[in-house]
C-alpha cells in the first residue's frame, strides 16, 4: 500500500501550480489524460456513507478507461487511512451481464459507446460517471508521484432496459492534486517542502462522494 494526501486548489491557478511542482524537480510522467470512471455502490449508497463518516477502513469500486479509448478496467480502491491500494482486472466479462453505455465528454460532440457490467459481486450497481482532466509528475527519484485533477464533471447513471445513458454532466466547484508516496520516513523532506510550496488545503476530497451530493441531494 501507499501513503497518499489530497490537497484543494483553484482550477485557475494551474498553470502557476504546474511551475511550483517543476521548480521542486518534478517532471511530467505521461501526457495529459481524460480520465473516466463509472462509479458503482448499493442502492441505499453504503460505500458513499461510510466515506462521509470517515471510516477509516473503505472502498470505491469503478469501471475505469482513459480518453475516448473502449479499453477499460475495473478497479477496487482499497483505503485504510492515508494508506491505498488498487486491485486492477483488465479482461472484463462482456456477456450478458453487461450493457452498453453511450459516452459523450462534456462540450464535446463525440460519442461512444462501451459496455458496463450491470452490477458487480451482486450488490453494486452503477451510480454515476466521472471524468476529468489529469496531468502526471514524477519525482527525479522516481519516489514520489503527483496528480493535478481539474475540469471534473459527473452525471448520474440511468438504467434503461437495454442500455444505460447518462444524464447531464454537472461541473465541480473544486480541483484537487493527489501526493503519492511509498515510504513516509524516506520522503518526509521531499513531501514537507511540497506541501509549503504548494499553498493547497489538505482535504479528504472524494470525487465519488462530492458527485453524489451534486447529483442525488
């Protein structure tokens, strides 16, 4: 597992926060990305309620693809504390259990189509979708890694009989940039100068949990 702290900032001050992070010896990792997830939960949301209560033992579970590619994945996201890991399965079974999706990106008139499972380990059903820009940096160590998320958007997930559709993408009020990190002791110094740099509000940001109060309260 690994140790990761999420931090609040305003979309408008990217590009200034892109140099901070370069000027600490980071450099982009990968290029920018649209990252997608359909987010899946019970029908009375117990994955989203105890997240809200700040359980310390949690999961999310979501379908997960990146730009308008159909290649997805399914992903468990395993968090104790600062602590989090992920159970990636690539080979999805596309049989019967599972329907399409048409995808739309928000202000974008491309879409496509994938398939979801219908429901997962027989209780978790799909709720809503997120997507959102991503921008990676990497340490000159290799040791530390940071994501800067902006332009997030969700809509909510409805079932129809043989497909699923979304309905209209509602926009975040915030950004969030995620530090992550294998070994506290071996990074403290790297992090401690990251963080002052920075100038962001840690917060227990949930891309999940603030969809569901935009969409369902």
């Amino acid at each position: 597992m690994r140790y990761e702290r999420k931090y609040i900032f305003n979309e408008f001050s990217i590009d200034n926060l892109k140099n901070r992070i370069k000027s600490l010896d980071f450099k982009l990792a990968f290029p920018t990305r649209q990252v997608n997830s359909v987010y899946y939960d019970t029908d009375d949301f117990y994955l989203y309620n105890i997240s809200e209560a700040g359980i310390s033992d949690r999961k999310k579970i979501r379908i997960r693809w990146y730009n308008l590619n159909e290649k997805k994945q399914l992903e468990y996201k395993i968090k104790k504390a600062e602590l989090g890991k992920k159970i990636y399965y690539e080979n999805l079974d596309e049989n019967l259990n599972s329907l399409p999706l048409e995808f739309q990106l928000p202000r974008n008139n491309i879409k496509t189509k994938i398939k979801i499972p219908k429901k997962i380990d027989q209780i978790f059903f799909p709720k809503v979708c997120i997507t959102y820009k991503r921008e990676y940096f990497v340490s000159s160590s290799g040791s530390t890694r940071i994501t800067l998320d902006y332009k997030i958007n969700c809509s909510r997930i409805i079932k129809n009989i043989d497909h699923f559709k979304l309905s209209n993408f509602l926009p975040s009020e915030n950004s969030v940039i995620e530090l992550k990190y294998d070994y506290l002791s071996k990074n403290s110094l790297l992090i401690d100068k990251v963080v002052n740099n920075l100038s962001a509000q840690i917060s227990r940001f949930s891309k999940y949990c603030q969809a569901i109060k935009l969409i369902y309260n």
